[in-house]
C-alpha cells in the first residue's frame, strides 16, 4: 500500500496494514529467551538483563527456564562435547517458531578454546542459527545489537512462498538428530545437512595471498 | 531417620519403615536450570522431598585449559586464565603470575603490588555482592538484590574497562608486575566508587540482614562443620563461615598484604547465613583494604625492568603459588622443563574441592535447600571444570 | 621447616618406609618427598596427626605425566679394532621406563606452614597404574584423585567412588597423557598454518570429493 495513504488514513484514525505485518510485529516484539547459559558469555547476557543495558525493553521480557515456553535460545559461551547432545534436546523441546543466536566466539565456532579435545567447534554443527555475535564476551550492546537484527530477520519473513520461515513450512524440519557420546568422540562429529566445511582458499602460510571466496 | 545408605526393597511381612525403592524419585537438577551457576549437574535422589542421596556430574564445561597450556607459552596461557574464574578475571590472573614468579624466581616493583592489591580487592567486593545477588534470585527474590548488585559491579567494570580495556576478560597480571598503568583520573575515579560503597552495604545489609524469609531459609541449613571443612580442604569464605581461621592473605603474607590492617571475619555455626555474613563482613574489610591501598600508591615502574618476556625460558623445576581468591585458595602448579612451554600446568580450583562436601550439606534437607546450599558455596563452572 | 628433618622423623616413625627427597632447582625452594606405594597411606596418616606437623590440609592433588624416554650417553669401553685392544667411546642408549606421578600438596591449618610436597610413582603407563588413594586421610583428595584417574589413567585403590570426573562414562582415552591424539575436527581453520594448513587442505580434499560424489549421483 501507498506510504503517503497510509500516513493519511493513519492520521484520520484508520489503520492499515497488511496480515505479514502483523503477524510479524506480534513476533517480534515479544520474543522470549530461554534462561540457558553456559560460561563467561552467559555472565554478558546476564548484565544485558540488569538494569543497565536493560533487555526487557526490547521485548525479552522474561527469560523462561524451561525450553517449552521459550522462543530464543542465546547459546552463551562455550559448547563442550558432552553439553552438546543436551544443548540439541533442548532445542528440539523448543516450540516452533525458534530461533537461536550464537553469542560469542566459543558458540561461533570453538573460540580461544578451538584446540581442546572436549570443545565443539561451533554450535552450528548440530542445530540451525540465525544470528552470530562474535566478541570474547562481546559487549552487552553487542548482544543488544544481535537481538535487533533478529527481530529484523523476524519482521522481513514473508507468510507465503519460498522464503518462509520454517515453521509455516511442513516440510522443514523442526527437531535435528542428538548426538551420542562415542568411545572418542561424538556420533556423529557434525550433522551434514547443516553444516558443510566451507570451501575457502585457504592460503599457504608465508605467502601474499589471503583467502577469498 | 537413617539416610547414610540406601535401602533395599521391603518385603509386605515387615513394617514399612523407611521409603522402599519403588517411592524413590531420581531428579536431575540438569545442567540446564534456573540457578544461574552455569552447566552443572546434580543427581539427586528424594524421599518425598527430602534428599536421600545427591552426586554432581561434572565436566560440561570441561574446556581443556591444561591440555591446551602444555602447547602454549606461559605467557599466553594469562588469558585463559580469565575465563577460569570469569567472575574474578583479575585474581585469576594474580595467582598465575604469582606462580610464574616463584617458578623463576621474579621480583614485582612496588607500585606493581600496589595496583595489584587494589584492582584484586576491587574485584573481590564485585564478587561477593554478585554472590549474594544470586544467592538471592536462586532463593527467589527475584531481580532486586541481583539488580543492586549489578549496578555495583557496573562501577567496578566501568574502572577496569578504563584501565585494561575489558570489561570481563581483563588479562592484567604480567610476571614481574602489571600489564599496563593508570589512567589519569583513574584513581580519583576508583576512590569515589570505594567511598560509595559503604552506602551500598548498608542498604543491602538493612534489606537482607534481618529479613525473616532469608533467616528461616538459611539458618541451620547447609551446616558444616570445622573438622570436616579442613579435611574437605575447604578454603575461602565458606571455610572461615565453619570456623577455620584460615585466610592466605595472612599466612602466606604474599604481596604487600601485611602493610594493610584488616580483620579476618569468622562464622561460628558454618550454616548457609553465616557464609552469606561472612561475605558481607569481608566486603567491608575490603573496602578497608582499598581506602588504605588507594591513599599510599607510590610512583615508579610496573614491571619488574630485568624481566624479559621474549623468549621466556624458566630453568627446569617446579612451583605451587596460591593466592587468597574471592572465592576460596586459587592456586596454581607448574611444571618446568626448560622449554617456553611449561611441562605440567594446574589450576587448584577453589569451587570444585568446595563441591567435595556438597552431598554431606545437602543430606536429610528438602529440595528447596539443596538452591540455597548450592548458592553460598560460590561456584563458577569455569574454575570448577576449567 | 627442614625437610630433611621431617624425613628423618617420619623414618623414624612409620616403620618401613623409605622417602626420597626430590629437589627442586626453581627459586621456589619446594622440594618433594616421594615415598614407595606400600607405606603411602601410613606416611599420610602420620604428616596429618603427628603433633609437630599436623598437615591436616591437603590442598592439591595432580597428575603428571613422564612418558619412557630414550637416554644416550657416550660410554668408553675396551674393544678390539684392527686386532689392538683400545678405548673406543660407545653410544649407549638406555630407555627410562615411563610412569605416572601424582603430587600432593600439604598445608596445616592449625600450625599454619606448609607446603610439603608428597609424591608417588607408578610402576609403568600400561597394566602397572594401581596407587594407594589417600581419600581416607584427607577427604580433599576425593574428587581430585578422580580427576587424576579420568584424565591420566591412575587407578586408586581403596577410594569410595573412582569413576571419571570430567569427561562422559564412555569415554574411553586419558587425553592428559602426553601421547593422546585428540579427534580430529578442523574441518574449517580460516587462517591455517603447518600443519594445521595440511589437515584442513586434507579434509577439503575430503569434503571436495565428497560434494563431487554427491553431485555426480544426483
């Protein structure tokens, strides 16, 4: 619909808009985390809560301790091997719609704890994520800032066609495989429906060249 | 009623006298739960609601800080030593240079031990009032006193975002001495925030102090006793909650710790409320410590001048420093063989030998007091599984 | 506090034992007394309770690990080169068999002094990892020794609950030990370098086929 109308009927005390708009101002302006932190970045999302970089205003109003009732959950801090298969579960005892965001360079993809032989390298392995905060811990106006994009991605889904989110969709999933602890390692190390290596050139130390793709 | 082991299955000819198998209920206080001490687990098996039997499971934090030292140099483990204790990244820092310097022997300069002692004490009162903050919430007064806490430790963040550059993950501690001096300003700021923070005690002493929920939920709750706390090799706070009159501050006489006049405070019944006192009591002393440590900063170098970090080699042997963390003996060990790597790294975590006599406080009590229990004994789960 | 004294005196008490002191040659000055397996416990029993010692706080337990290591040294010996008897130098090598040590740090709480430094060996890395606990002496040592036995692999006899701390109860390596090899699971290293840079272009390769596999199927 034409902006200019809009604002004139607005003005006449007529408002229009569209069933997208609303659904998603519904959405957006009320997402729930889920009360889940794992380390350091978890003491961040905590004083992202307090009163100083007060998140409640942006709709995370509470934090629900339990999956069933949350519609975010903020992976804060480092995923370790044996946390992984339950950080899956609880995922997948999220309702639809959920989104997660991976808040941290541990979340990302293992962080400054990359090398340990109990880290997984990136939540995004096992589970789909939506946005990505890196810093070590970032900054609460950082997460604040992921949490608008979020509810950017949020309000742009369109209700019908290609782009729609998952849960308007019957056939994406909604639940993804847990992984099992094996003799050495996790079973499966990654799901491969989610997670592909990324092919980057990857340049030969020493040399010029840095990595493009 | 005897809850030292469990029972077996009663057959229906005898009287039922105690829970048989079947009325057991096996609960997992998951990893992921509202108490906000992070991915830990307790496996707790209840009468009813009273605890029969209780084992923590440990290790999903587990993040291979030890293994990963052994490749790194000693100078590049400092920061992951923040993110032991990621409450106290300051302290952390303190008691592995501490370490470092007794390993090879490095003298700090005095204005080094000042800033040292001051950052260290700030950090302690951010912790213990988060502590009790939490303790709080887990209780369930939900927000306030975690807000007020807060805001306090936003002072103390804002002070060492100023002088590091980091909120958290400050990375201050070098051996020999500091990493960095003070901002212009920075202590006159720092004083300001010390001389307010009495007025903060004594608004959260006259919240909590003798509020009645508080008192029937923590007196005689949790208690522990003076033999079993040094057998337990119980440290910090919780010790000195049962009695044991134990603070490195004073034995060790580490840093410049003995120029400063300051009092030990010591809780007689070793309950939940004593160790919730005893921090309060301890904020105060630190304050103490500050007024005292800000007031005499003398000028000169930060860093002991014949220390060379390049190609940092100490001489084969080995190295137990410790120092008095806000939350308990905080100690590391390290192994030399020559090389920039150190051979054997080990933290002492004061949270996990805490958690040794989790099961013997939590036995007999409801399920609600297994919340509070948990809360006063000051975990982190970084320093706990590191 | 000498140590050499405070052998002696637990020489004198504990019947049998025999201690070893280790010196450190850090500034620190701690130096270690190791004691056999056999009198360990009663070693234990009498640094807590004897009047002037009273270590009764058991701060620290840890593992180390000291792989078998090959030793070569130039030994002279007689030999007969080109029908002469002479003094010819010989490299010999010896392997020092490894094993794995646990250390345990002593303060008192009540004399306030300390640290002791107590260490025991095991016999090898592979059948021979059994140690006395010291869980009865001093209870710190219960999730410690765990632990130790989780991530080195030492089995302690007569501890209350000895199963594996940290890692998952299926696992089934000791990854402190110096030679465990770690999974392999950098698939993706933006800026690899050595041999960091082999495994992430072998596992690309890897993943290149793979896609090849996937596209060529379709």
């Amino acid at each position: 619909m034409d902006e200019k109308l809009k604002n004139e009927l607005s003005k006449q005390g007529i408002f229009t808009t569209t069933l997208q708009e609303l659904y998603n101002w519904g959405r957006t302006n009320s997402i729930w985390p889920l009360n889940f932190g794992l380390a350091c970045c978890a003491i961040e999302m905590i004083a992202t809560t307090m009163a100083r970089y007060d998140m409640a205003r942006f709709g995370a109003e509470v934090f629900r301790p339990s999956p069933r009732q949350a519609d975010l959950m903020i992976v804060a801090g480092t995923v370790t091997k044996k946390m992984a298969p339950l950080v899956v579960r609880l995922y997948n005892q999220m309702p639809e719609p959920k989104y997660v965001i991976s808040m941290g360079a541990c979340a990302i993809s293992g962080g400054p704890f990359k090398q340990g032989y109990n880290v997984l390298k990136g939540i995004d392995r096992y589970i789909p994520v939506d946005v990505y905060i890196p810093g070590c811990p970032p900054r609460p106006e950082a997460l604040l800032d992921a949490f608008m994009e979020l509810q950017k991605k949020i309000d742009e889904q369109p209700l019908t066609g290609e782009k729609r989110p998952r849960h308007l969709n019957a056939g994406e999933p909604s639940e993804y495989a847990v992984p099992r602890y094996g003799a050495h390692d996790l079973e499966p190390t990654k799901n491969p429906n989610l997670w592909k290596a990324p092919l980057v050139q990857i340049s030969q130390a020493g040399t010029d060249e840095s990595g493009s793709h | 009623m005897s809850t030292a082991t469990l029972p077996t299955a009663h057959f229906d000819l005898e009287p039922m006298t105690g829970p048989s198998k079947e009325q057991l209920l096996e609960l997992s206080m998951g990893p992921q739960h509202p108490s906000t001490h992070g991915v830990f687990r307790m496996k707790v098996v209840l009468d009813g609601e009273r605890v029969v039997r209780l084992k923590p499971v440990f290790g999903y934090l587990h993040r291979n800080h030890e293994k990963i030292a052994e490749s790194e140099t000693y100078l590049g483990s400092m920061p992951y030593t923040d993110r032991l204790d990621y409450m106290c990244s300051i302290t952390n820092n303190w008691a592995y240079a501490l370490a470092v310097e007794k390993l090879a022997g490095i003298q700090v300069p005095e204005r080094a031990e000042y800033l040292r002692v001051i950052t260290g004490e700030l950090t302690r009162l951010q912790n213990h009032a988060c502590l009790i903050g939490f303790l709080m919430q887990d209780m369930g007064s939900s927000g306030t006193p975690l807000m007020y806490a807060f805001r306090e430790r936003e002072k103390i963040l804002d002070l060492f975002e100023a002088l590091t550059g980091a909120r958290m993950m400050c990375n201050y501690m070098r051996f020999g001495g500091c990493r960095v001096d003070l901002p212009d300003g920075w202590l006159d700021q720092a004083k300001k925030v010390v001389a307010d923070f009495p007025r903060f005690l004594d608004e959260y002493e006259q919240l909590l102090v003798s509020n009645e929920i508080l008192m029937e939920r923590t007196q005689d709750v949790g208690v522990l006793s003076r033999e079993l706390a040094v057998s337990a090799g119980i440290s910090g706070p919780m010790a000195r909650a049962s009695g044991v009159d134990y603070d490195i501050r004073k034995v060790d006489h580490y840093s410049i710790y003995d120029r400063f006049t300051f009092r030990v405070p010591l809780g007689s019944h070793g309950d939940v409320y004593d160790r919730f006192m005893v921090r309060l009591l301890e904020m105060r002393e630190s304050v103490s410590i500050l007024e005292q440590a800000m007031r005499a900063v003398p000028a000169g170098p930060i860093v002991d001048p014949k220390m060379k970090i390049r190609g940092f080699r100490p001489k084969p042997g080995e190295a137990y420093g410790r120092i008095e963390a806000p939350k308990g003996e905080l100690g590391f060990y390290l192994v030399s063989d020559g090389s920039p790597n150190p051979y054997r790294y080990r933290v002492r975590p004061p949270s996990l030998i805490n958690l040794t006599v989790l099961e013997d406080l939590c036995l007999g009590r409801n399920v609600a007091d297994i919340v509070a229990i948990l809360g006063s004994i000051d975990i982190v789960l970084g320093e706990v599984d590191r | 506090m000498n140590l050499e004294a405070i052998k002696s005196e637990i020489e004198a008490n504990v019947p049998g034992c025999r201690l070893e002191l280790i010196a450190n040659p850090s500034p620190s000055g701690q130096h270690s007394l190791r004691t056999g397996a056999e009198h360990a416990v009663a070693v234990a029993v009498y640094l807590r309770d004897a009047e002037d010692l009273r270590f009764d706080f058991c701060s620290n337990v840890t593992g180390i690990d000291w792989p078998s290591r090959e030793v070569s040294e130039k030994v002279k010996v007689r030999k007969l080169v080109d029908g002469v008897e002479q003094e010819v130098e010989e490299i010999r090598k010896t392997t020092l068999a490894g094993s794995l040590e646990v250390v345990y740090h002593l303060f008192s709480v009540e004399k306030k002094h300390g640290p002791i430094v107590l260490r025991m060996r095991t016999e090898d890395r592979d059948s021979g990892v059994h140690l006395p606990s010291l869980t009865p002496v001093w209870r710190s040592a219960e999730l410690q020794e765990r632990e130790v036995f989780d991530l080195f692999g030492v089995v302690f006899d007569g501890h209350p609950d000895l199963r594996r701390l940290l890692m998952w109860p299926s696992f089934t390596d000791h990854p402190m030990r110096r030679d465990y090899v770690g999974p392999d699971d950098y698939e993706y290293e933006p800026t690899a370098h050595d041999e960091v840079l082999q495994r992430a272009q072998q596992h690309r390769s890897e993943a290149d086929e793979t896609q090849l596999g996937e596209a060529e199927g379709r």
